[in-house]
C-alpha cells in the first residue's frame, strides 16, 4: 500500500474513531445532561443512569482512543490542536472528570443532598462536552490562529473566549441538541411509562433543532465563511511538512468538495432525511428505528464537517500557509503501515465484544430491577 | 524559553501522574485477586465466595472511577502541556498510546460493566471469563503504556528525520520488546499486585480485629496472602535494577541512585546509607556493602558501573558532537541538502539530542560558550539526593512488605492468622507502605531520566507548549483543587464501605445485618446502600 492511500486511510480511521465515539458516548452524554431534564424523580433519575450504566465506560475509550490515534498518526495535530485549545479541551476534561465518578459514587449513599449535586455534576459532565465539541469543530472552519516554525514548533496567539464566535457557538448548539437527541432516542429503547413520553418528547425538540441548527451553518458555510483550498500541486506520496504547499482562502470554497466529488452530498443529504426519520419513528414509538435514524444523523453530520473541510484538518487563521492537512501531518509511512494493521485486526474485535456486552444486557430497565438490586445499581 | 512554564508544566504533569498512580496498582492488583476469587467460587459454588467478589468488587470500583478520571488527562496531556515532545516523538510514542486504547482500555472498560451489571445476565462462567478479561485487560494498559514509557528511557527502534524534524519508527519490534520496557512491566504490575494483596490484607486483619465476619476475612485473607507473596517476590527479585546498564540515561539513573561519583573497580559496592553531598561530589558517612552493586546492576563481577563524574565528562564530549550536529541540521534546513552535508549530518546525528540540551542556557546552540557547555554537561546529571533516598525508601518499605506478607502466610496457612493480634495491627499500619513505594519508585524512574523527556534524544526544557506561566498556574491549581475533592470523596466512601465489610452488599448474612448489639467490641453504624 502507498503511502498517499494510507493517508487517506488513516483521516478516515479517524473520522471512524470520532463517529464511534458519537455514536456510543453521544448518548451517554445526552441521557446525563437530560438527567434534571426529564428525570423528575429519584427512581427515574437512576433508571435513566442505569440504561446507560454498563456502557458509558466502554464507550468512552472511544474518545481516549481517538486521542490516542490523533497522537500516532497525527503527531503535529495533536501537538497544535490540544496545546492551541488548552482551555477549551481542559474544559471538556474537568466536566468528564465527573462521570466515572458520579455514575460510582452517586447512588452509593441515600441523601437527597448528596444525590442532587451528583445530578447536577453529572449534568455538567454530559452538556458541557457536547457543547464544546461542537464549538472547536465550528472553529476549524473559521481557522485557528497558530503559526509553526521550521523546527516545528507551535505558537498559539488566541484566547479561549476567541473561540465563542457566532458560528462557532452555532455548532456548539447542533452538537449539543444533536447528542440530547441521540440520549432522549435511547431511552426510549430503556425506559416505560411517563419517562418514555418525555424522552419522546425531548427527542422531537431535540431532533427539531438539529435538523433547523444544521441547515442555518450549511447556508452560513455556503454564503459567509470563506474557505480554504491547496493552490499548489500536492504529490499525495511525498513526505511533507505543512509548510511545504501553499493555500489560498476563498467563497464558498468549504463546499468545493461537493462539487468535485458529487457522491459526498450523500453525508448531508442523508443527516437531513435522518433527522426527520427520527422524529417520525419517535412519533410512531418505533424506539429502535428512531435510534437507527439517530445514529446515522449523528454519522452524517460529523460526516459532513470532515467531507466540507477535507484536505483540511486544521486551518491556519494567522497565515493559510501554516494549515494542517491529510497530507502533511501524517506519521511516517511505517508507522502509518503498522497502525492500520493493529486496527483492522482491533476495531473489528472490539466492535463485536461492544455487540456481545449490548445483547447481553439489552431491555428496559424498570424502578422495581432497581429496588430489587439496590446495592448493585447505579 | 521561559523556565517557569518548563517547571509548571513538570509539576503539572507529575501531579497528576502522581495521583493516578494512586489507583492504578490497585486496580492491577485487585483485579486479579478478584478474578481468582471468582475462579474459587465457580469451582466450588460457595456463595461466600461470590460475596467476596462482590465486596472487594464494591472496594474496586470505588477506586477505580477514579482511575477512570485521572486517566483521562493522562491521554491529552502530551498534546496540552507537551507539543514540542508531541510533534517530535508522536511517530513512534504515540503508538503504543493508541495500541493501548483499541487493544486494552476497550476491553477492560467494555468489561467492568458487565461486571458490575451482568451477574445476572451472564451465566457463571460467562461472568467468570468476564472478571478475567478486566483482569488481562488492565494489565495489557500497563503493557503498553511502559512500553511507551520504556521508550522513553531508552529509546530504541526509532530514528531522526530532518525533513519532518522528528522521530520515527524503524523498528517496532524493537519498540516492543525493549529490554528496559519488558523490566518495568514485570517490576511495575507486581508492585500493583502486592497493593492489591496488602489492601484486602490490611482490610481482612481490621475485620479480624474486630471479630467480624471471620469465615469471610479468613479467605480473603488467605487468598491475599498467597498472591501476595508471589507478588513481592517478584518485586524484589525482578526488580528493575536489571534495565540499569541499557541506555545511557539508565546508567546515569544508576550512578545517581547509588550516589557513585568515581567509577570504582568490578565489581562496584553497594552504598547502603551515607548523605550525598553535590558540591564535594562525594557521599559522607557512606556505609558500603562489597560487590552487591556490581552483582545487582551487572549480574557479574566483572562490569564496572561507571560514576557521575565519568558520565559527566563523557557527556561534555557528547554535547560538543551535538553542536556539530544543530549546526549541520541547521544547514539542512536552509537547503545544503547535498550528499556531503546529509552524510556528515547521519555520522553525528546520534547526539543531536545533547546539541539540544544547550538551548536552555543559548537560542545559538552551535555559539555556545565553554561555560555553557560545562553547565550543560554537569546539568545532565539529576540531583542526587532525592534520588539516593526516594531509592532507599522504595527498597526498605519492599523488603517491610516482603516480611508482612511472608508471615501472614505462615500463620494464614497455619489458620491461626485471626489471633496474631500484632501482626494484625501491623497489617493496617502499613496499609499506606505499597502506595509510597509505587510512588517512589515512579519517582526514580521518571525524575532520574531528567534532564531528559526522552533519553539522550530530547530535552525536557524543549519539549513544552507555548503556553504562558499563567495559564500553567491556573490549571495546574484547578487539577490540584479537582483532584484532591475528588481524592476525599473517594477517600470517604472507601473507608466507610470498608468498615462496613459485608453487610453493605445487604445479603443478610454478615453482621450488621445480625443482632449487632451482642457481638462484642463493634459499634452499630448505618451501612450503606
């Protein structure tokens, strides 16, 4: 295999890493930030942790993994992203920090004090992620002011306010209602009664803002932000630094891509037809083709930001030159070679011991498995 | 570059490796002791069994959430506060790090839930393989990431590019099974294993002291005692004394760690006790032990372990190379890229690393004056009297470990363990003895590689972001205020848990759950849900 196709290979293992951790950790965290929500009494709020209890941990490795996969196959990425969006990550770090915890600690003792500022941390842990997800993906677009030197060396000049920019809070938004949505549709696989109606309800709301934040940023993309584009010619097999090509900015030119390539309107085509398959099998309490419909909206959106920005992973806002893209960001051809071998042997097997653990203990869960197992559950 | 971000930015880093550390051994070696327990009860179907899994099992996952959390920075962190190490080493460091996510953090993690929430879904021995793959799980994390570390100690297996300015990989064998890594690992998961065997001892002895629940303690006991004997040994005899003389960062460890300033003749004495004194290079009131140094860190009689002083003097010579070789990559780097230049570059280009070491003291690495290059090479030497004691500290709370649990065998195997009131008390007294050794020996390993990130290649000085003192001291005390409220939250409910023993699973057969008032000596307190 070439090095060009391993390049290619590896921005979509990543996007693949990222949609995992959508997909599964997006509705852990949507379920815990509706926690105070819709969760209206002590019973409720522990089947709502409990239908996602066995799980959030392994979905969350998701998350560490893409870290680590960033680190291996995107050193210079990793290194410019998370030092450039120091507060921004830490921000999404401390919230999560109240997850492992809060899910252990919460139901362990009786107290409704105790038990309320767990809710409320537990809260934090699950919206403030998801917003801040979605504002660093809307800053990519915008370009992020950092510069590189020939030793390879980063500066960063912006601040972390810097970031909260119209747009950029716009896809903080769509993420957030995006992974509410993907929580509220899962809990309709989980729960009964009146918990169910409100998750229904929530979904809808939820899935409505999606579908209506999605098509402002698409149209905001397409008329106001200017994007980026390599003006010179890129030998997709050299070895490369990013500051070996040059880029020019441009109208519309984060819609570029769907021209040229015509097949990747599918990602923004399907996210739209998605979102209104969930609301529709919501309506017909049809739990497991709503989650279906919602996981391949959350797929497709994350879908289009990569389609819109490709080649681009990280422009530059302080000089185009200095943007990171698949080309020249990249591991060398070895270790490229040697990581896609470890992860096509991995990933399938841990996708199906992720399957085995959800068939094993898939079904709702109800208040009286909750008194009947008090010091086992969440 | 401004050295008080270089410093926040290594106590930030070692702050939270320092309170990570405080759950992982456990998890490593609690989790095996659970998966034996549970191998007990599935071959003989005692259910006091199954409740031992399930209250050491309550103990574990307190602990380990926050395992969980501290873990989480430990992931991002390179790329916060490290980009320069990150952009430099990611080709090769960043791929244990990934390996460790897919083929190990997945499993353990995907695992814990069933274990916790699958008892009855599962059959026994679905449940059983279960606890085994959180067991094999959390120790394949360890595998990987001292492989990672391994590496940087003593880094083998990867090369320097010009053209991209980093590292990268030619040999990932190498990388695996770098003889300093596969050390660390042994030494590493065993000091894990004998945390777990001193935390269910210390906690089986309180609940023999106290007369309670003593079918359940004797077990735990029993079962901690037995693990826990092969553990320590382990540690002792498979120390990682062995990687000493791999690497030239490994070698300087050493010298410091035994505060041998001039390389004596084979085979080397051990200093027992003695105060390392930096200015006079000299240690006073040394007590030595003949050859044992030379045995130990040599397996022979004849290798001579070199001193500081040699090292130092070796080093000067390196850092002269290491000019030659900045001057050339800077040739290089403006475009004399011909054969000549390229070839000279590959002849030095091993020492580029100690080239780097002068960009602390000047930005104009091949001007450097004598008097930098002599700081320089004096500075690659760690301060020696932390290390000379955090060592000793290590080794003297091993060897109090290796007695403990070796008695606790004796008398466990004797059944007469419950009535060894002293040995008892002992136990819980020196509950904290395996978190301050794993501590100290973390703090060998890591603060003996100084002044190096990675050995002989980077910097430490080089290897941190651009960001400013101030965003350091802001998130330096906000991981300090998290983690420490974290710390007595957990602190709270394990004791609390713990002192509560059985009866907290709620099972009606343990003693808070019988008529408390007639057993004597306990106080009735609440258990909790």
């Amino acid at each position: 295999m070439d090095y060009e196709s391993l390049k290619l290979i590896w921005w979509v293992l990543i996007g693949v890493l990222l949609i995992g951790f959508a997909v599964t950790d997006g509705f852990d965290m949507g379920v815990i930030s509706l926690l105070k929500v819709i969760g209206k009494t002590d019973d409720e709020r522990r089947i709502m942790l409990n239908a996602v209890g066995p799980h959030w941990d392994g979905n969350q490795v998701w998350f560490i993994t893409a870290g680590g996969a960033i680190f291996a196959a995107w050193p210079i990425v990793y290194a410019v992203a998370f030092s450039g969006l120091y507060w921004a990550l830490l921000l999404v770090l401390f919230a999560l920090f109240f997850r492992p915890v809060g899910f252990e600690y919460r139901s362990k003792i009786e107290t409704h004090r105790w038990r309320n500022i767990w809710d409320w941390l537990l809260t934090v842990g699950g919206a403030v992620p998801a917003l801040v997800f979605g504002i660093a993906f809307g800053n990519l677009f915008l370009g992020l002011p950092f510069t590189l030197n020939e030793l390879m060396q980063t500066q960063y000049t912006g601040s972390f306010w810097q970031l909260l920019s119209p747009f950029a809070l716009l896809c903080g938004v769509v993420s957030l209602t995006m992974l509410t949505m993907h929580g509220a549709v899962f809990l309709q696989l989980k729960t009964e009664d009146e918990l169910v109606v409100r998750a229904r309800g929530m979904a809808l709301l939820a899935a409505f803002l999606t579908l209506t934040g999605f098509t402002i940023a698409g149209v905001w993309l397409a008329f106001g932000i200017d994007g980026y584009t390599i003006t010179s010619l890129v030998d997709g097999n050299a070895v490369m630094t990013p500051l070996d090509k040059r880029v020019a900015i441009g109208e519309s030119q984060w819609l570029a891509n769907y021209e040229v390539y015509p097949l990747t309107l599918l990602a923004p085509a399907l996210s739209l037809i998605a979102l209104l398959t969930t609301m529709y099998f919501t309506l017909k309490h049809y739990a497991g083709r709503a989650f279906i419909s919602s996981s391949i909206a959350v797929a497709g959106i994350i879908c289009t930001a990569g389609f819109s920005l490709f080649p681009f992973i990280m422009p530059s806002s302080i000089d185009p030159v200095f943007s990171l893209t698949v080309w020249d960001v990249v591991s060398s051809e070895k270790t490229l070679g040697i990581m896609f071998a470890v992860a096509a042997i991995f990933v399938p097997i841990v996708l199906s011991y992720t399957a085995w653990s959800y068939y094993k203990m898939w079904g709702v869960i109800r208040a009286k498995d909750i008194h009947a197992n008090q010091v086992g559950m969440y | 570059m401004d050295e008080t971000v270089v410093d926040l930015s290594r106590l930030q880093f070692a702050i939270t490796a320092f309170y990570h550390f405080l759950f992982v051994p456990l998890t490593l070696g609690l989790a095996f002791i659970l998966a034996i327990m549970e191998s007990v009860y599935v071959m003989t179907g005692k259910q006091i069994y199954k409740d031992m899994v399930k209250f050491w099992g309550k103990l574990f996952g307190i602990n380990f959430a926050l395992g969980v959390t501290t873990g989480l920075t430990m992931e991002f962190q390179f790329g916060t506060n490290w980009a320069y190490y990150s952009h430099y080493v990611g080709d090769v460091f960043g791929a244990p790090l990934a390996i460790e996510g897919l083929m190990a953090f997945f499993l353990e993690s995907t695992f814990i839930g069933l274990f916790f929430f699958g008892w009855d879904r599962l059959s026994k021995l679905q449940h059983l393989i279960v606890t085994w793959l959180v067991a094999i799980g959390s120790n394949l994390s360890a595998l990987w990431i001292l492989i990672a570390n391994g590496w940087m100690q003593n880094p083998v297996g990867a090369e320097f590019n010009y053209e991209t300015m980093r590292m990268e990989m030619n040999s990932f064998s190498e990388l695996i099974f770098n003889p300093v890594a596969q050390v660390k690992f042994v030494h590493t998961v065993s000091a894990g294993y004998v945390t777990g065997a001193m935390f269910v001892l210390a906690i089986s002895a309180y609940f023999m002291l106290n007369k309670r629940d003593l079918p359940f303690a004797r077990r735990s006991f029993a079962i901690a005692a037995s693990f826990g004997l092969a553990s320590i040994l382990s540690v002792i005899v498979l120390g990682d004394e062995s990687g000493y003389e791999l690497g030239d960062v490994q070698r300087t460890k050493l010298a410091v760690i035994e505060a041998e300033w001039d390389t004596h003749e084979a085979p080397a004495a051990f200093t027992l006790v003695g105060i390392p004194n930096e200015d006079s290079m000299q240690t006073d009131y040394a007590i030595r032990i003949p050859y044992a140094l030379g045995l130990v860190a040599t397996r022979s009689v004849d290798e001579e372990v070199t001193g500081i002083k040699d090292l130092i003097v070796e080093h000067e010579g390196r850092i002269r190379n290491g000019m030659t070789a900045y001057g050339l990559l800077q040739a290089l780097k403006s475009g004399e890229t011909d054969t000549q230049t390229i070839n000279r570059f590959e002849a030095v280009k091993a020492d580029l690393g100690y080239g780097l070491l002068l960009k602390k003291y000047t930005n104009e690495v091949v001007d450097a004056s004598e008097e930098q290059i002599k700081q320089a090479a004096r500075d690659t030497i760690p301060s020696v009297a932390p290390m000379f004691w955090t060592f000793r500290i290590m080794v003297g709370l091993g060897f109090l470990m290796l007695f403990l649990i070796g008695a606790s065998f004796y008398y466990a195997s004797k059944h007469v363990a419950e009535h060894q009131t002293w040995l008892l008390k002992s136990l819980i007294f020196a509950l904290p003895a395996p978190w301050i050794a794993c501590e100290m020996g973390w703090f060998v390993a890591e603060f003996g590689r100084q002044p190096w990130s990675i050995g002989e290649v980077l910097p430490t000085a080089m290897s941190v972001s651009s960001r400013s003192a101030t965003d350091l001291w802001m998130s330096l005390s906000a991981f300090i205020v998290f983690y420490s409220g974290l710390l007595v939250v957990e602190f709270y409910l394990m004791i609390r848990f713990a002192k509560s023993g059985p009866s907290c699973l709620k099972t009606g057969r343990y003693h808070f759950e019988q008529n408390a008032t007639d057993q004597a000596g306990s106080h009735p307190q609440h258990s909790p849900a």
